[in-house]
C-alpha cells in the first residue's frame, strides 16, 4: 500500500450519508445489523491492572496518532506512509503490553480471541477486563480526570463513543490506519452522522432479538412480534438487562421507544420484568427454567447457549434492535502504539471472520461469507433501530420513570 486512506478520505468515497441511511442500507450491506449486555461469567478476564504512576497529563492532545503519557513515548503523526506504520509497529512491540477495558461486557468473544491472536502474533501482552459499558466510560473517566491512566483501550458502543466525545472528553483521535479503507461505507456513513469517526472505530454490529426457554414455552408459542411480549402470561417471566443505564436493555429501549411508540414501553414495565444490572448468568437462569424469556438477548452471546437443548433464539417483528460496537483510546495511555496497531488488528481478515463465525455482523462485507448458515439466518433480520446518542441523557430519565424497581 502506498498511503494510508484517511478517515476523511473514505468519508468522501462513500455514497451514502447518514441522513438516507436506513436499516436496508445497512442489510444490503453488512448481512444485517450493539450496547452489549455484560456477560462476565462467559468471558476471560484479567484481574484489573495496578494503576498507573500518577504522572500523566489529564487533558487530550488535537494530534493525528494516540497520545502517551509522559512516561510513554509518542507514536509518530500518521503520515499516511508504509515506512511510518511500520514505525508503529516497532513502537507498539517495543511497549510490550497493553490494557484493554472491555465495555461490550463478554458479549463479544471475539475481543478474547484478538487479544489472544494479538499476542501470539506480535508479542505484546493484552490485559482483558470485560466490564459493563458504563462502567468502562466511568473507569476511563475517573482514570484520566487523576491523571493516572490504566486503560490503554477501551471498547463501546456509539452511545458510549458520543458521551465519552462530547460530554466527558476524555477519548482521543485515533488516526489513520492501514484496514479502515475495509470499513464498510454504511458503517462509516452512520457514525459520521453522530460525529464519532475520528474517535473510535466500529469493529461489529450487534444484534438483538429474544431468549427463549423451550420447555417453558412450547414451539410455535413463542412471541413473532414485539407486541407479543406484552401476552399477561409472561408477566414475572421476562428478565430483562435494565434500560436505565447504558448497555443492552438501554438500546433496546431506544429502538423500541421509536418503533413501537412510548405506550408499548409502559405495557412492558407493567409485565414486572426482573430488571438486571448484572446479567453474567441470565442465558443460564433462563437455560434453567427461572425465566421464559430474557429481553433483550445479544446474539454474539448465542455461541456460548446455542447447543443447551432448553433454548432458543427468536427475532421478534418487525425487525431487531442493533448498535454499532467500537473502540476508542483514552486521551492519555501509557501504549499509545499498540492500542493503535490492536485497532487496525480487529479490522483484520482472521478477526473479521471470528466476529461472523460467532454471530456478530462484521464491518467489512466480505467476511460476513464466514458465518455459518444457521447464523447468517439470524444476522439478516430487519433492523429495528438503535440508540440516538445526542439523546441518551433524556431518554436515559424516561426509561427511569418506566421502569421502577
């Protein structure tokens, strides 16, 4: 490759805009369309790293490539040539390690499986801790307001990627990078039109629809609409990741707020649904008869339930609730050029593919042929909607008043 495709560059080759872009762009695209509920109990994780010395600055630098601590030496300014990513590469090897906050909580196996084929292949260490994705945004903020940064990366969704941007600032530019011309145009195009392409990149697109218990709901009965879920017969039957913090149930609420209307919400509170902050084993409780159905049911978790004989997956009409997952870099790290090279890893073929394999849209188009079929099934749902980031403060309050413990 003779030069790097900017951000800005890709931006202008795509023909798309966020203002026509709609679910059956981003069908026709990705295969089909995640704030990920955590799943702690199902991801591998690493004790949370010691902190940093407290000697780096707390405010972001207006630079191209990631900014380091001053302990940690500065990758050189993306000059969009070959000679200046391998001098990342060298850097990023030379830093030996890297700490990566998984916000996506587990749902998405395949930050494991980079992280693991990342060191294998260059050496560098990667320290896993899966987290809810707002926790991850509180860690990072506290972390960068002490001037002590641990999180080298930090994974999220574009609600997440907007509120770390605009309202706690404590994220940087990424830069460029060899793969991001492999983004799908669509991808790029929506998180254009929430201002988030020079902060994060999205690796994924999650997908959601309903967990189902078979032995508690016999076949054919289970719920085709979202309307269905409102039957009185699952009233104390739905265990549910609550909407009233950022993550998977919020998106949910999102999607459904627009879609389905306000008065559907309502009726779903009033099913008494166990509202869960900490869902590491809701597919198991479910798998195990304590609930007919989990709402909503990331399906990147599905690899991980898919061969237990008591469940199934449905994708209620008219279509699934869906979040772009990303990955952005604190403003001050202490490995700014392995975070980088990590980015540009997950927009790998070998990762890429994983993502497809396991039940998650990947963002470049060509891998989606990696998904098996029972998965790609799945994955082409009609898209519901997602979460409208500027507005997530005050939809964020609505879900408080819904839904009450």
């Amino acid at each position: 490759m003779d030069r790097l495709l900017s951000r800005r560059d890709v931006l202008r080759y795509s023909a798309f805009s966020f203002v026509t872009l709609g679910a059956s762009a981003l069908l026709s695209a990705c295969g089909g369309g995640s704030e990920s509920p955590t799943q702690e109990a199902a991801a591998q994780t690493t004790p949370t790293p010691t902190e940093a010395p407290a000697t780096a600055a707390a405010s972001p630098t207006e630079s191209a490539s990631p900014s380091a601590s001053p302990e940690a030496e500065s990758s050189p300014t993306a000059s969009g040539s070959t000679a200046a990513w391998d001098e990342v590469v060298a850097q990023a090897k030379e830093e030996g390690q890297l700490v990566l906050y998984d916000g996506h909580g587990g749902a998405i196996p395949t930050i494991g499986y980079a992280a693991e084929q990342f060191q294998s292949e260059y050496g560098i260490q990667v320290d896993v801790s899966a987290m809810r994705a707002s926790e991850g945004q509180e860690r990072v903020r506290v972390e960068q307001q002490a001037g002590q940064p641990v999180a080298d990366l930090v994974t999220i969704g574009s609600t997440q990627a907007w509120l770390m941007i605009n309202q706690d600032k404590t994220v940087q530019p990424i830069g460029d990078l060899p793969n991001l011309s492999r983004v799908s145009q669509e991808v790029m195009a929506q998180a254009e039109g929430f201002g988030l392409t020079e902060h994060a990149v999205f690796e994924a697109i999650q997908v959601y629809g309903v967990l189902v218990n078979t032995r508690l709901v016999p076949e054919g009965e289970e719920p085709k609409t979202w309307q269905d879920v409102l039957d009185p017969k699952w009233s104390g039957q739905i265990v549910m990741d609550d909407p009233r913090a950022i993550g998977g149930g919020f998106v949910f609420f999102s999607a459904a707020l627009v879609a389905l209307g306000e008065d559907f919400l309502r009726n779903l509170a009033a099913q008494k649904p166990v509202l869960t902050r900490n869902i590491a084993d809701s597919a198991n409780r479910v798998a195990r008869g304590e609930f007919a159905l989990m709402i909503p049911f990331a399906l990147g978790l599905f690899p991980q339930v898919k061969d237990v004989p008591t469940v199934k997956v449905v994708m209620p009409e008219p279509g699934a609730p869906f979040v772009l997952q990303g990955i952005s870099i604190p403003a001050q790290v202490r490995h700014p050029n392995a975070a980088r090279l990590f980015i540009d890893y997950l927009l790998s073929d070998k990762v890429q593919e994983h993502l497809a394999a396991n039940y998650l849209r990947p963002v470049v188009d060509s891998a989606l042929d990696a998904a098996p079929p029972e998965a790609r099934d799945l994955l082409s749902a009609p898209l519901l909607g997602t979460s409208d980031p500027p507005r997530s403060e005050e939809r964020l309050a609505l879900a408080a008043e819904i839904f009450t413990d």
